[in-house]
C-alpha cells in the first residue's frame, strides 16, 4: 500500500484508540513474517530495526532490503530506528531513506536531552521523517543500553512538559515502569503518570518493554492513548526458539527452506497475537 512513516499513522491510533505494533525484526525472515502477519490482519505497522541490527547488516544494505519490502506490503508501513544513542547513526539511516527514528538520550540530564533530539528533530525536518524521543530510565536490556533495576527513575510530568514543548517530537516514550526483555515479578507500572502525560502531550506516547505484559495492562494502556507498543523479545524469543525446536526434532534433515518456514510461520504467529491484542485488525 505505502511506504509512509508514524505520524498519521499514530495520531490516528491516538484518536480511536487502539496501537500500532512496533515489532523488532533483525533480517529478511523477520521483516517478511511480521508484514505477512500485518496483511493478514489488514493492520499498518512499523517495522524496527535496533542500532545493532543495524550496524550488524550495514546501514545500506538494510535500507535496501527493507524499503522495497514496506514498498511492496499492502499495508502501510514505517521503518523505525529504535534507541539510538548515536547521533551520527541516526543522520546516516535518515539519510540512507529510514521513515522514522528514535534517538534516545534519555541517560543525558534533561537540556542535553533536548538538545541532541532537537538536533535530530532539525535535521529530520523536511525530509518526512518522524522522531521519536524518551525520558526516565526504561529498566532493562535493549540493545547496548544496560539499565539496572533501581536506577529506574520514572519521566516526571513537569520535566515531560519541558521536553515535549522544546523537542516538538513526533512520538514520546515517556518511562512509566514498563522494563525491557523479560519481566522478573510483576511490572509496576503507574497508570496515573501515563494519563497525566498523555493528556498535556502534543504526540502519541509510544510504550517500551510490551513483551510479557498482561492482555489487560495492554488494554488499559491503549485506552489511555498509548498509540506505539515496541515488541522485541517475544520475536526474538520467536526465532531463537522456533530455530531451536525444528533442529532438536529433526536434527538430521537439514533442510534451511524447511527451518525458516517453521521460523517464519512461529514469529508470525506472535505478531499477529499482538496485532489482536492492539486492535489494530482492520485499520489500515
Ligand atoms: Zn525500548
């Protein structure tokens, strides 16, 4: 249908109040199975590459394997840039033709913060590309970034207001007790901060860490405006362990073609469980 990047896409998520999957993919398999799953479910959905990702199969290369693809989908479709803390990698993918990025430098004390997601909103700037930026400590793996337990420090709502108003950003992802990779106990997430936030933002909040989190927690985010939900480690989860399953039972085969449709059909099938979840069936 098109290549296009969040911004429509997210404000009208905001406005029926349902979210758009953000699903982490690391190569051609991955990308495939959550546009095929997206298809299906006749549902829009962004496509994240992470910084490592990235760097790993090369600015270039990724671009040209992926835009044809959203190009070719007959759902709408971004390319997003996931937490990257390196502005110079973020210019390039911008450059390199990505629809949308995310610059984290939510780590910075808060003027540094916005001054480097200015810089990134600036140089993003008539070239029709979204920017994502973050504020707090999202606990957890994602990428390269570590950050322990306890360092959590969750997005204050004066400060969410100081930064949204200097940034003009796109899409937000405020911290509010969501934490990446997998869940130890039960996430304490402050629903109170998330509606106060939504409520004075100018753009759609975007949701970090959804892997392992409840239906209704999901259902309670998106109704209080929770436009983007970033799924990661259930792909991840999704192809590792698919990978793993078909070669235990059949380590004899070897047969690729084999293996990654068993891949393929595995990573598509928690796409589209997530799709449901996000109500984004139909919307096209
Ligand atoms: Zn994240």
């Amino acid at each position: 249908m098109a290549y296009v990047n969040m911004k429509q896409m997210l404000e009208k998520a905001r406005k029926e109040r349902y979210a758009v999957g953000a699903f982490n993919i690391v190569n051609y398999l991955t990308a495939q199975a959550v546009i095929d799953a997206a298809e299906e479910l006749n549902s829009p959905l962004i496509l994240q590459t992470s910084a490592s990702t990235v760097k790993q199969i090369g600015v270039k290369e990724l671009a040209d394997m992926l835009i044809p693809m959203a190009k070719r989908a007959k759902i709408p479709v971004a390319i997003h840039l996931d937490h990257c803390t390196d502005i110079e990698l973020v210019k390039k993918c911008i450059d390199a033709g990505w629809s949308s990025v995310m610059i984290d430098a939510s780590k910075l004390p808060l003027e540094e913060n916005i001054k480097q997601t200015k810089e990134v909103k600036e140089y993003a700037e008539g070239k029709d590309v979204t920017v994502e930026g973050e504020l707090g400590a999202i606990v957890g793996v994602e990428d390269d970034i570590v950050v322990e337990e306890g360092e959590e420090a969750l997005a204050s709502v004066e400060k969410s207001k100081i930064y949204l108003e200097a940034t003009n950003i796109d899409a937000f992802a405020p911290a509010i007790g969501t934490a990446h990779g997998l869940y130890k106990g039960e996430p304490r997430i402050d629903f109170d901060r998330f509606t106060e936030i939504e409520k004075l933002s100018s753009c759609p909040l975007v949701i970090h860490g959804g892997t392992g989190l409840a239906a209704d927690v999901f259902k309670k985010l998106i109704a209080l405006g929770g436009a983007k939900i970033n799924i990661s480690t259930a792909i991840k989860i999704a192809y590792c362990g698919g990978m793993n399953e078909y070669t235990v039972q059949r380590p004899a085969e070897n047969n690729p073609l084999k293996l990654d449709k068993y891949v393929s059909d595995a990573v598509k099938r928690i796409a589209k469980e997530h799709i449901e979840l996000f109500g984004s069936v139909n919307r096209a």
